[in-house]
C-alpha cells in the first residue's frame, strides 16, 4: 500500500535520521533539516525515532492515499489540505483510501514533515534511506534523486489511529531571529571588534542557501585567518570564508574544510535557521557548551515525556 504522487512539490525528499559512519569516506550525514520537527512527527505515531519521512520544502506536493493509514504532519505551516479541507501541524489525522493529501505555498517556516504510521518502507543505502542529491544516495531510488510525479511511495496500510496533537510549550517559534550557537577554539583568532559584529548584527538569508549550506549577508567579519589546514567539519559551522560573509554549514555539507570556523550552531538552532527563507533576518546567540546540552536535554525529555 502507498500513497501516489500527483504533484512532486518543489524540493521533495525522503530523510530519516541521516547516515552515519561514512564521514571519514567523504560520505556526509545527510538527514532532516529540522532535527526536532523530524522527531516530533514520528513520536506523535509512536514510530521508531528514525523511521523514514517525507521532507517537503516551499510545498506544492499532493499525494493520494491508495490504503487507509495514519499521518503527522510537523514543521512549517505549508497550508496543507487534505481533500480540500485546510489542516493544521504538529498533529495527526487519519487517512482513507482514495483521501487526497496536499501541501501549499508557506504560511509560517519552509519545511514541513510527513510522518506516516509504521514509516515509509524504503531499502536503506549504507545504512540510510537519507536522501543527499549531491552524492547521489538513499530517497526512493536508493540513487539521491528528489520525490517525481508519478512515484509511488510504500507503507504498511493500517486502520489504528490515535489523535495526538504535539504541546504548544514544545512548538518551535520559527519566526524567532534568535539562533543559539556555540563557539568554537578558532572564535579566539577574531578581534573584539569582529566579536561584537557577530552578535550585534543582523544577517539576512541569500538566496545561494540551501541543505548544503545556509549563506548569509551582513556587515563582513574579517577575522585574523584567511585559511587554516583542512579539517573535519561538524554539523552547524559557521564558516568565514575571504569575503567575511559567514555560511552555517548544515545536513548535507562537505566532511573538510579549510575556512575558520567561528562556532556552531546547536541542532535546535540549525533546525530554526532551515526554516527561514531567502531575505529573512537572523542574529546569532552565544551560549556555553552546557547551556547548549540542557536546551537538547530538555527538548528530548518532552519527546520522551509524549512516547
């Protein structure tokens, strides 16, 4: 059983928890942009934490159920309809046979998260159904390529629903500007006034941003190094690059680098920087090492509170 693509949607993909293990192969993670979207969606089913979604970014998709099943829809609002009648997030319904599910122009964040009872049931490619175009891996093909009309997308078909709607405290804020970052050792290698520019300006979201990498425009950062030795590069670094401008490197980034590193942003704070579009505004804020695991710590007890 499955649903059947009608319209592919702009940026339609399949994403579980992202690949792990292969980084040292020049293999990156992959994985949802929005980590804690991803994760409220399959708890809100009582799927296992990594089973297989659907990532829809800027919408326009719509898929017809051909068996009855159970949804959660999490992540941005995308006006989503199902058989014409609008819907909410960060919630479940149930699904008919023949039901017509569909996802619109953004209201509120980019990316939206469809969760289905059971997960979709899609052959793992180096241990991941994580879609990454770039490198021609996982999604439906096991060959990187984004959902197409036409595609057919397996579930295992089931009459259980349970209507769950995910608390209102648990919801990201995702027109908030703040996004949370830790600094790194090379932070040090900036000026006080570099510092300062940092985290009392604004940058806006450019249009050259997308899974790789989220490019940004603002008052330039100097910083004392041009260049360093190439290393590994975590999840959510911000990177100074020549022109001062700094890029936060997210799901789909290279595995090395030889740009500075001022820090990186926390998984939460990736996930909010992934649902702003091209003009919105953000500013970085600093937190300690700590702070940053309680803020993960706590987000994860309220999805093991739900489970």
């Amino acid at each position: 059983m499955a649903f059947n693509v009608i319209k592919s949607g702009v940026l339609t993909l399949v994403q579980d928890l992202g690949r792990h293990g292969y980084q040292h192969l020049g293999v990156t993670t992959g994985g949802p942009m929005d980590e804690f979207a991803f994760r409220w969606g399959n708890a809100l089913l009582s799927n296992h934490a990594n089973a297989a979604q659907l990532e829809i970014t800027f919408g326009m998709l719509t898929l017809e159920a051909q068996a009855p099943t159970s949804i959660a829809i999490t992540g941005a609002d995308l006006g989503a309809t199902l058989n014409n009648k609008a819907i909410l997030p960060w919630q479940t319904y149930a699904i008919k046979k023949g039901d017509v599910l569909t996802f619109n122009q953004p209201k509120l964040g980019l990316r939206a998260y469809l969760a289905v009872k059971g997960g979709l049931q899609i052959t793992p490619v180096l241990g991941s159904v994580a879609t990454v175009m770039r490198e021609a891996l996982g999604g439906l093909s096991g060959k990187g390529e984004k959902i197409q009309k036409g595609d057919i997308l397996p579930f295992v078909a089931t009459t259980e629903h349970q209507q769950r709607i995910t608390p209102r405290l648990a919801i990201p804020n995702y027109e908030q500007q703040n996004i949370p970052m830790v600094m790194s050792y090379q932070f040090t290698t900036l000026s006080g006034l570099d510092r300062a520019r940092l985290f009392c300006n604004e940058y806006a979201v450019t249009a050259a941003s997308d899974r790789m990498g989220y490019r940004l425009s603002g008052e330039a950062i100097q910083g004392d190094k041009k260049g360093i030795i190439s290393e590994g590069i975590a999840y959510g670094s911000i990177q100074l690059p020549n022109d001062g401008q700094p890029i936060v490197l997210l799901r789909d980034r290279q595995t090395i680098g030889g740009y500075p590193k001022m820090g990186c942003v926390t998984s939460f704070g990736g996930g909010l920087l992934a649902q702003k579009k091209p003009g919105d505004m953000i500013n970085f804020q600093c937190l300690s090492l700590n702070q940053a695991e309680q803020e993960r710590t706590r987000k994860m007890t309220q999805l093991s509170q739900l489970r």
